[in-house]
C-alpha cells in the first residue's frame, strides 16, 4: 500500500501539529517506518525509508532521542540524520529579502538572505541540553537556549508518536476507525468533511419522572394513572 504511512499520519491530529503544508508533499514518498525503544539507558528511536523522491537523496531518515531518566520527560540528546538536500529543494530554508544600509554612504540595497524555516524535518538534527539540563535553561533565560530545549521537545514529542503509531495505532489511523472524519486532514491537507453536528437540533431531553415515597417513579398522567398494589 504506497499511501499506508502518509494516510495513517495525515490521519492523527497529534502528528498534524508538527507538518506544515510544505512538508505533505513528501510524505507521498514514504514507504516504511520503523520504531525502537530502549529502557537501560532510555532512548526512543524511529527510521523512515523513502523511495526516490524529487527532494532528498537519503533513503533513510533516523533519530534516536536519549531521555535523562526512565520517565523520559526530559531530554538529554537528541542524535539524527543530516538531510541531503536536492538543489533548491530544501524546505527546512526560506529566503527573504533584507534592506541593507551603508553605513559609510548611507545608501540602502536589498539583499537576499536564507534563514530557517519551520519544518517537519528539522526533527532529525542532532541537538545536545545544556549540562544542566532544563532548570538551568530556565535559569539562563537566553533565547537561543530557549529555542533549543522547545526543538528538543518536539524531536521527543515527534519520535515518540511515531513509536505509537508503529507500535499500535498505525492500521487505525490509515482506516480512520472510529474517528469523525470532519476532525482530520484529507490527503491534500484539508477537511477531509464537514461536521454536521452544529446543523442538528438538540434533542429534547426526557423529562425526570416525579419520584413516590419510597421511590416508584410516578407516571405523567398524576397518581390515578398508576394502581397501586393493595395487600
């Protein structure tokens, strides 16, 4: 089944959060994946293959994510792949256009500048926590440090999704089992439906019946319409 993994993600609202709309179009070219977890020392770690494809010549992509302890809410390292880029094809840049000012001649040009851009695949590069871990990124109140420990947390976050859905859910999402399909993407990145719920009316709840001494619920009708069982 060529789509199984990409229809089984496009399917889980909790992977949808870290694709952009750029990132969909590769998942096209994703045929497997696979998840391994570790408890001494305690590490998660996901590969995924992919046929040829028009932006990256790996064939696989892997990130091992070490946790600091067994309850591996916090990260130590995360160890992942350098992606090779195709020529003009790489979707973890974006380009803008910066004015520049001479400071000696005061004359101002425009400039084109690659900077990073928000990305799926940003996930798989290698990031080490400061020693300290996360009390002395709070403590250091640095931005870039910041930036760091959120990457690390969604490399977890990400990694650790993927090992559910290899481990369990993976069938589920790609038939969509028990789920509104107005709740979750369609191939193309959009509602896959429309959720008819608000369109209803409400329906009238039943109406509590009035409860007798000693707790024989009484008819609507009032005490007459009820013979009472005479000894």
């Amino acid at each position: 089944m060529p789509d199984f993994w990409a229809t089984a993600i496009k399917n889980n609202q909790m992977m949808m959060q870290y694709m952009r709309e750029k990132d969909l179009d590769t998942l096209q070219y994703l045929t497997n994946v696979t998840a391994n977890e570790t408890s001494k020392p305690p590490t998660c770690s996901i590969e995924l293959t992919f046929k040829e494809n028009e932006y990256f010549t790996n064939e696989k992509l892997t990130l091992k994510v070490e946790f600091k302890d067994e309850s591996r809410d916090e990260v130590v390292e995360t160890i992942g792949t350098i992606v090779d880029w195709k020529d003009g094809k790489d979707i973890t840049t974006k380009k803008i256009k910066k004015k520049q000012k001479n400071k000696k001649t005061g004359e101002t040009r425009n400039i084109v500048k690659t900077v990073p851009a928000e990305s799926f695949y940003n996930c798989f590069e290698s990031r080490k926590a400061p020693e300290g871990g996360r009390d002395e990124a709070a403590e250091d109140e640095d931005e870039e440090t910041e930036k760091l420990m959120d990457a690390l947390d969604e490399s977890m976050q990400i990694a650790m999704d993927f090992n559910d859905l290899y481990m369990w859910e993976a069938l589920e999402y790609y038939l969509n089992f028990g789920q509104n399909p107005g709740d979750f993407m369609d191939m193309n990145g959009g509602p896959d439906g429309d959720d008819d719920d608000d369109d209803q009316e409400d329906e009238p709840k039943p109406k509590k019946q009035p409860k007798k001494k000693g707790g024989d619920a009484v008819p609507e009708g009032g005490e007459g319409e009820k013979q009472e069982c005479k000894q």
